[in-house]
C-alpha cells in the first residue's frame, strides 16, 4: 500500500517543480522544503541537488525524502563531496527532472510563506506572465514575513512589467537601486523547454540572472509584484559575501556569448554593452584587491589608474583591509557579488 501511494504521488500532475542546489546546507534545507511543502492550493515537487555537502546535508534529504514522495534527490554527475560542481550544474540536474508546469528557484538556506505560489500563479494568470517574482525579504536571525521587502511596497500591491533593457540595466555591477537579478522567478515550464534554456554550468555567480536574460531574449513576458512571499537569507555562508576574479570572468565569457546572438534590438545592444562594462570594472576592482592583499601594492594601483570609476568601491574595500588589521568590528563588505542561487 505504501509502495502504491509513492507512485500515485509520482504519477500525479504537478503545477510547481521547486528545483533546489543545496551544499552544505544541513542547518537550513528542512525549513527550506517544508515551506515549499506547505504551499496552500497548489500541487507540487522539490528537486534538490545535493552538490558535493559534507556537513551531513544528504541525511537530512534522506529522512525527508523517505516521508514524503514529493520530494526527489536528483543525482549529480560529476559531484564529489567537498568538491562541488556549483549552482548551475545542480540547477541543470533539477531542470531535467522537472514535471511541473512551472519551474520555481527555491534556494536552500531560504524560505518562502505558505500563499506565495497560489499567488504568484493566480497574478500570472491574470497577467498572461511567463516569468513571475514577488518581494524577496532579507532576513538574517528569524524570519518576519511582514519585514521590509527589497523592494518597495506602497500601501497597495502593486504589479509592473520588466523588459530586457532595464532587466540588464538594473543588474549592472556596483551600482545603486534595487537589482532585479535576487527576485526568485517562476517561470512556464513549457517556456524553457521550446527554447531549450539551461543554466550554463561554468557560472557560478549570476546564474539565475543570466538564465532570466535568456528567457527575456526568447520572448518571455516579465511580471514583478510588491507582495512580498520569499524570505532570502543573508549570512556568512553567502557566496555574494565577496566578488572573486575567476567567478567575474566566468559571468562575463557567459554574458558575451549570449550577447554575440541574444541582443537584438539598439536598446538592448546598449543595456548589454553598459552591463559587460560594469563587469570590466569589478575585474579591476577584484585584481587590485588581490595585488593588495598579496603585498603587490604598486601593481594594484597601476591596475586602479586604467579605470579611475573604480576608486569609489576601492575605498571602501581598502578601509575593509585596513579594519582587518585593526581589529574586530563593524567593516564594509570587500565588494557586492550579483545575485548567486547555491549557498
């Protein structure tokens, strides 16, 4: 009998596939899946993609998985433990099992309340949207699902439409506002798949942005509410705790390839072009960083003078450094990473 209500559970429609990279995520995955479990009105899966853990996140899946058949561990080629693929390669693996009719990115140490999805896709029906994200809330201790969201609320929801130009315009690197690339999309699964989109699995910062830029350039319609429903953790385990020069690189060879077919339009061309040369600045920026703390200090600045924009965050990192040597205590970030998925 139990082996019949596992299949039928299998077997049944899905309308939400939650596909999730987990690594070294064992403190926070079960509050992660039992939110996506506890999705009012909705019928739905969660893929998680164990990627190389060895803090004892696989047991945690196991005991979930063997109570409720909702959830699937999806293999990882490649994968071995303290040595993991990264967020877009677990990202892929997810996607080939999906058999929603949509596709949520639900991050691992994050969460999300239980109307989000019923939401989401009664405003996506009403919108005729291919992408849909609400108000990511940034939490750090408990969660208060009436915190202040990243975006604005106003005193009534409200809804508007992203198109690609601002989409890449308000995900350029070290500049002010709200950066569209930490919403949590759901997007049609049959979107993805009459296109062919993939994670391209040699990023591992951005991914989520570069994959929504890519559903932008197929034709997809973009719709963005204040509701806020998604609780976005923020901690030392964060990959966007510092921007390193290999993850920079590996986002910018990603973006150019795209772009050398995906910007059609001027506009579009531009909003591209203005984004890479955001990307030229935090490799300066990541390179004298590293001349600096290598004790290089004359390499770093001679790198500096080829972009002087640069200067502003170099301050800001230099006295990060100087904090260091100082002692303990409150110091800004070395540098904001874009929006990563696996933390």
């Amino acid at each position: 009998m139990a082996k019949q209500i596992v299949a039928d559970a299998r077997d049944a429609p899905v309308d939400v596939s939650f596909l999730m990279a987990a690594h070294n995520a064992a403190p926070w995955i079960e509050t992660a899946i039992r939110s996506a479990l506890d999705q009012a009105d909705v019928a739905v899966e969660i893929l998680v993609v164990d990627d190389g853990s060895v803090d004892g996140t696989a047991s945690v899946l196991a005991r979930l998985a063997a109570d409720d058949p909702r959830i699937r561990r999806i293999p990882l080629d490649g994968a071995q433990p303290g040595a993991p693929r990264g967020p877009s390669a677990a990202r892929n693996a997810a996607l080939g099992a999906a058999r929603g009719r949509w596709l949520a990115i639900l991050d691992a140490d994050d969460l999300i309340v239980p109307d989000r999805t019923r939401t989401l896709l009664d405003l996506a029906a009403a919108t005729d949207a291919d992408l849909i994200a609400d108000n990511p809330i940034p939490f750090t201790g408990g969660f208060d699902p009436r915190g202040a969201g990243m975006l604005e609320r106003g005193r009534e929801p409200y809804l508007f439409t992203v198109a690609l130009a601002p989409y890449l315009t308000s995900n350029r690197m070290l500049t002010p506002g709200v950066k569209l690339g930490y919403l949590k999309p759901m997007l049609r699964a049959d979107l993805v798949r009459r296109h062919g989109l993939r994670y391209d699995a040699d990023v591992r910062i951005g991914e989520d942005f570069l994959f929504c830029v890519a559903a932008l350039a197929a034709g997809a319609s973009f719709v963005v509410s204040s509701y806020a429903g998604y609780g976005y953790r923020r901690g030392a385990s964060s990959l966007s705790h510092r921007l390193r020069l290999p993850d920079i690189q590996r986002l910018d060879a990603a973006f150019a390839a795209w772009g050398r077919h995906g910007a059609r339009s001027a506009e579009d061309r531009q909003a591209a072009h203005a984004y890479r040369d955001s990307l030229a600045t935090a490799q300066i920026i990541a390179r004298v960083i590293d001349a600096a703390q290598g004790g290089r200090w004359l390499r770093g600045a001679g790198l500096a003078l080829a972009r002087p924009r640069a200067w502003r965050f170099l301050t800001r990192s230099l006295m990060e450094a100087a904090g260091k040597r100082l002692g303990p205590g409150p110091r800004p970030a070395m540098m904001d990473a874009p929006p990563v998925g696996q933390r």
